[in-house]
C-alpha cells in the first residue's frame, strides 16, 4: 500500500497547507503497534503519520456526524464500503458534502475479512470524490467469492436443529456485556437517539446477565440496520467477546434479497427495501398460503 | 414435555378496523374461542414492530399473533403490505437465532370473518398445548 | 510461614478441584469460541479442560477479568413480589464459596484497588460477601505481554497477595504456595483430595527492573496540568463512544441501579455502567454536566490517574493491556499517559 499512502501524504499535506480543509481524517499506524487505527491530521506536519494498509478496517464515514466535526471542512479517506455509508448520511441530509473534500480509495482487501471476499464496490466512483487513490501496479481485481464460501457459518447455523441453533446462540450472546462497541462503529447506525439510549425503563433494560434483554438488542439491531448495512464487517471485528454478530445482519440481507430483490446501500437508490411496501410485493400470509 | 393442563398464554395484536371487528363479531355471535388469547387492539397491523412481539415473549407470551386487514383491504391503504414484509423477516431471523418461528402468528382477518377469527384462535391454541411453554425468549426474572 | 506443595500436572490439580466441587464453585480461564475467558469447570468441555493450561499459565490476562466474581455485570440484591396488599421479600440465592484458579498479578491487584471503594464505610456488603468467599489462586508471568505496562503500574509480574500462587515446573508439574490464611486451609483441603507433596517454592521469575514505575503523586500532579489542554478534544475525535474500556477494565466499577418490574413480582438491582455513555451523566430536567465526549473521556482518565490518587493515594490502573487491545481505535492509558507528558513538555 506504499502508493497509496504517499499519494494520501501528499494530498492531504497540500489540502492543510494550502487551508482549502481543517483537518484530514483517515488512519494512521497505531502505538500499540497493532495496525492502523483512525487519525486526524490538523498540520501538514502531522500529514506525514496518515498511511493506508490492509489493517484500515474501521468505518470513518460515522465520526462526521459527531459534534467535534461539525461546521468543520473535513478530508475524509474513503473507502469502498465508507463511500456507501457516506452516501446515506448524505442523502439523509446528516453532512454537507460542501464541507467535504472526499479523498477515494481504491480499497485492497482487509486481512482476515470475510466481507471483503464478497465485496462488490471496492471502489467508490470516479466521479464522486474529490480524487481517487489506487495502487496501480497491483494487479487486477479482487477474486469475488460466493456469500456461503465467505460465511459458511451460515449455512452451517441453518443446517442445527432448532435446539442446537439455541443453544449455539445462547453460548454466544451470553458473553454479551452491552457495551455497545457493534452499534458505535457501525457506519450506519445513525439515529440520533438511539432506542437503547432511552431512559424509558420499559422501553429497554440493561441487565447484562439475561439472555432474553440480550436477545432483544441484538435482534433489533439487526432489524433496524437490516437494509442499510453495507458490509464493512466492523460489528464482529470490535466485539471484544468474539460474538459472530454479523451472521445475524448477513442472514438478513439474505432474506431481503430473496424475497424483494438485490438492493445495495448506498449505491442504488432510495427508497430501501424496508422504507416501502407494495400490493404486488409476495404475501406470506394468504387465506389460502402457508407461512 | 407438554404438562396436563398446561395453557398457553397468546397475545394478539388486532386491528383496529378489520381483525378486532371480527373478533367482536365473534363475540356478538356467541362463537366460542379459547380463553388464552389477550388481544390488544392496534389502528394497524403494522403498527406492530419486532420490539413489541420480542417484548411479549420476554413477559411470558406462548405466542403472538397479528391480526389485520386483508391485503388491499388495509385502512390505511399500504399497512398490511409493510406488516407482511417484516413479519416475514422476522420470522427468518427468529429461526436462525433458535428461537420458534412457529409461535408468531399472521393472519389477515376482515371485520366480517368472525368464524376465521375464532378458528386461527383456536387452532393457535391448540398448536401452542403441544409446543409447550415458551422459556427461550422469556426474561426469567419475573416469571408468574 | 508456609512451604509449598506440588502435584505432578494440572490435570492432577484440576482432578482434585473436581472433588472439591460439591464445597467450592470453581473458575478456570479457558477458551470458548477463541475468546479467553473464566469458565466453571464443571461446566467445561473437554477441549475446554485441555486448553486452561495454556491459557491460566499465559503471559498476560484473559479477556475478562476477575472483577465480576466480586463485582458482577448484574446483580439482584432485592426480590420482591406482591398479593393484594401484601409485598413480601423473596430470598435471594447465597453466594457460594468460589474458587478463581489462574488469576494474574494485575488482576489480583486490581481487586486491592476497588477493595478500597467497596470496603471502605459503608461498607458494600454484597461485595464484601463475594470477597470473604472467594479464593484466587494466581499464576505468574515470565515475560510481559505485548500490551502489558504492570511494572509501571507498580505491579509485579511475578508476585501477587493472591491467597495461593501457582506456578508450573519445568515438568510440568504445579506447585501451590500458600499466602494467606484462606490459601493454606485452601491447599491443606486439596492435599486431602489430592496427591501433592511439600516440596520447596519453585523460584520467582525476576524482572530486571527496568521498567521505570510512575510516581502516582507525579501523575497526578501532570494530570491537574492538562485538564485544560487540548488533548482532550483530540482523543475523543477518534473515541467511538462505545464501553468496552469501562468494561473490560479491572478496576473501573461505576454500577447503575435499576428496577425491573412485572405486575406482582420485581427485582431491584445493579449492572455495569460507563462513564463513556452519554446518558451516565443525564439529570433529571434534561441537563447534563458531560454533554461531550471529550468531556467524558478526560473524566475517565482523570477517575484513573488523578481523583482516585487524591482518594485513596494510588493510581487507579494495574497495567493489564486489555483497554490496549481491545478499544477499537487504539486509545489506552499508555498513549493518553504519553500525550499529557508530551503535551506538558511543549508547554
């Protein structure tokens, strides 16, 4: 990725230099040592720690809806899957794209991501950014697998028996502490306040200890970002308790697919799936058709 | 597994216009229907969101079922064609986290089908006896 | 005080937990889905058995500490349910004895740090249940792991007040060196249901010190200096938000107290909260002193490195790694430690 991050270098030390941005978001190698994590550069001084590797997984799209960016000329590093969550926020009308300098990236795959192998929009287009970074001489494009090469726990989970699902599900949700680390890095988990941020006690309850409360989060998260989510795979990678929740977000796509056609957040346009509903759509729940 | 005796609580979400007319014209006909069903009335069956059947499982529902209009025939026009799109995906996802998506019941009900509403109750609880009770969903720290 | 004992393998050890067992709730780390974490042993797999040796005896921490076998994610302490006009409370289940075998130096040493808010009057006497109950055995470390900074942290690697320390030969025989007085009738039960012998302590793996340990006075005072500086705003550019570091830190301890009740019956009781949150601060009439993110990230780095060393004279950190590894943009107390020296040294 060494081209990509001198070209970045060098465009974002002459954005800051020359005052057209604040400040330039993107990754930069973290102390811990443990691949890049997210960086704001403010100086064109500072320019010189921004890099892009195959370990820039988390999603940057999102911090432009917090307070400490707003009114902000911001340069974002976007890549493929970031583009689509920018591009809801945008249409949602959440940020300006005035106010942003969009810097494209012409995304490798991230190690270890299964999203990646499936991914289809490695790049954002051309003429969306502001300038777009590629590694040129890296050949061709990404090897694309199918959904069940790149999460076969999918089909695995479908083949258990209801009991076995159970109690596979429950092994996994039952080290769930509610820390919210999926919803915060989801790019597309945007609403301002949140369901689990009310206060309303009959609304949520935040035991940690009962499965039945941590059944209910994470199967309405899903449901909530069910038509939005576009792949970026952050939910599973920041849970620090290993919890495969992305299967659940991944199963729904599925379904949405089956049943109402391929739609691609971000990309194709609005509305999704789940913000409509017509008469010619298939009935599940006919007088004379079973469920 | 069943114990003797064993009655399954159903929580039904109705209509206002179609499924819970029905069911009052169930009533006003003297047509019996299982005392298992709680009904609360909704203005549509799509006002019914996963939360609200994921909350009625977690309080000790054996089963949910949503009654509405009649595709085409909803009050609000377009309610039951959203209804239907959720209801199935969460069916499929209730599935593949292990938990029954045969306890979640949808059935469109017009305010004339008094007969339909007290047969899907019925029916509903008859299925319901043989599965059992319901603790997979149930939040167990206040259990009657 | 007291001499050591050995058995000739951990499954010899584990073998005679397992007869103890109708005594003592016993806690192993162990792997489950390739996430370490304490586990019943009772309740363990096969493989699960297998894998606590690597793990119990690894250079550094599991995932989870041993915080919530003191201080749980939720806990119930009243249980009540009504008929008519009449509430009555229902007991609550007793704790029972418990065992942590495979503790490290850091987490043991964080339980000192929160001993100090739940012990102090009033005294918490939930916790204080748990803590008189619990026996930690600890392991040591060889080497420091890549996250860990205990030593700075005045944290020996190779040493702990744990009630037992546990240490493994070179033949992979376990030798257990009572500390206390809980350890020594903790190791006299086991050699009646086990095969140990006394033997002499294994030696204590040195550190050469040179790790430079942090003056808590110094930190301190280096933090009362930046409460103003724009670092703050900086970190909390990239912070998420999210709780994992209040969670999986073994010495933060902030608790929310919730009610959850249905019709006739309801429990009152206590869960993890975080700092980190929006809503922790919220008040009633919608006001709320922390309404930033980075004002709450300076709070919880001042909670750590400067009010609890005005409280109760210590840093409130033990050097574990796990905000290290596992905050998804790399925010942990050493770099926030390295901004406020840095940041002091430009000003």
């Amino acid at each position: 990725m060494r081209k990509i991050s001198e070209a970045l270098r060098e465009v974002a030390g002459r954005l800051l230099r020359s005052g057209e941005v604040d400040l330039v978001l993107g990754y930069a190698w973290s102390e811990q040592g443990q691949g890049t994590v997210p960086y704001v550069a403010f100086t064109a001084e500072e320019a010189a720690n921004l890099c892009f590797d195959t370990t820039s997984r988390m999603a940057l799209s999102k911090y432009l809806l917090q307070d400490t960016f707003l009114g902000k000329r911001v340069a974002l590093v976007v890549k493929g899957c970031d583009y689509r969550a920018l591009k809801l926020s945008l249409s949602e009308n959440r940020i300006e794209r005035k106010h942003t300098y969009l810097i494209g990236i012409d995304c490798p795959m991230m190690d270890g991501s299964p999203f990646c192998l499936i991914c289809q929009h490695k790049c954002p287009p051309a003429e969306d950014v502001d300038i777009l970074l590629t590694e040129a001489d890296e050949a061709g494009e990404l090897k694309a697998s199918s959904h069940q090469e790149a999460f076969p726990e999918i089909p695995s989970i479908e083949r258990m028996s209801g009991d076995e699902r159970f109690e596979y599900w429950k092994r996994q949700l039952n080290r769930c502490k509610r820390c919210y680390s999926c919803r915060h890095a989801c790019p597309v988990c945007t609403c301002r306040q949140c369901l689990f941020d009310r206060d309303n006690q009959d609304a949520v309850d935040p035991a940690k200890d009962v499965l039945a409360q941590h059944q209910f989060y994470h199967i309405i998260r899903a449901f909530h970002v069910a038509d939005r989510c576009v792949g970026c795979g952050q939910c599973a990678q920041v849970c620090p308790e290993g919890i495969p929740l992305h299967l659940l977000h991944q199963k729904l796509q599925l379904e949405l697919h089956k049943h109402y056609g391929s739609y691609r957040a971000g990309l194709d346009e609005l509305p999704s799936p789940l913000s409509h509903a017509h008469a010619h759509e298939p009935d599940f729940f006919g007088k004379v058709g079973k469920q | 597994m069943t114990n003797e005796g064993f009655e399954p609580k159903i929580v039904a979400f109705c209509c206002n216009w179609c499924s819970y007319a029905g069911a009052d014209l169930a009533g006003v006909g003297r047509l019996k229907y299982p005392e298992n069903i709680r009904i609360i009335r909704v203005p549509c069956s799509s006002r019914v969101d996963a939360a609200l059947v994921l909350r009625a499982f977690q309080n000790g529902a054996d089963g949910v079922m949503i009654a509405g209009c009649h595709p085409g025939d909803c009050h609000y026009d377009t309610g039951n064609y959203h209804t239907r799109k959720r209801m199935v995906l969460l069916m499929s996802l209730l599935e593949f986290i292990g938990l029954s998506r045969e306890r979640l019941l949808v059935k469109w009900i017009s305010g004339n089908e008094a007969e339909r509403f007290s047969a899907t109750v019925l029916g509903f609880t008859k299925e319901l006896r043989q599965m059992g009770a319901y603790e997979k969903a149930r939040d167990l720290r206040c259990v009657r | 005080m007291n001499s050591s004992v050995k058995t000739e393998s951990l499954d010899s050890l584990l073998a005679a937990c397992d007869r103890l067992a109708g005594k003592y709730r016993i806690f192993a780390p162990t792997l489950e889905d390739a996430v370490t974490g304490f586990r019943p042993l009772d309740a363990m797999t096969k493989e699960q058995r297998k894998a606590v040796d690597a793990i119990a005896f690894a250079n550094k921490p599991p995932v989870t500490s041993v915080k919530s076998f003191f201080f749980p994610d939720s806990e119930i302490y009243i249980k009540f349910s009504r008929e008519g006009r009449a509430v009555t409370q229902m007991d609550l289940d007793v704790c029972a004895p418990q065992i942590i075998l495979g503790a490290k130096s850091c987490d043991v040493r964080s339980v000192e740090l929160i001993d100090k808010v739940f012990l102090a009057g009033p005294i918490d006497t939930m916790y204080q249940e748990r803590r008189q109950k619990t026996i930690v055995i600890a392991t040591v470390c060889h080497e420091m792991g890549d996250n860990c900074a205990c030593q700075e942290f005045g944290v020996s690697p190779a040493a702990s007040a744990a009630d037992v320390l546990m240490a493994k030969g070179c033949r992979g025989d376990i030798y257990l060196t009572p500390q206390t007085v809980k350890g020594e009738q903790l190791v006299q039960e086991l050699c009646t249901v086990g095969s140990f012998a006394v033997c002499a302590s294994l030696p204590i793996p040195v550190f050469d010190g040179a790790v430079e340990q942090l003056v808590a006075e110094q930190v301190q005072a280096r933090m009362d200096k930046s409460f103003d500086s724009p670092v703050w705003e900086r970190l909390a550019m990239t912070c998420i938000g999210c709780g994992t570091c209040t969670y999986y830190c073994p010495t933060c301890h902030c608790y929310d107290i919730r009610d959850f009740s249905r019709r006739d019956q309801g429990v009152r009781y206590r869960t993890w909260d975080s700092c980190m949150f929006l809503s922790f601060t919220n008040m009633a009439g919608g006001h709320n002193p922390r309404p930033t993110r980075a004002d709450r990230l300076r709070n919880r780095f001042f909670h750590k490195l400067n009010y609890f060393v005005k409280k109760q004279g210590e840093l409130a950190c033990v050097g574990c790694g796990r905000c290290a590894e596992l905050c998804p943009v790399g925010i942990s107390i050493s770099s926030v430690l390295k901004q406020i020296g840095s940041d002091l040294h430009e000003s």
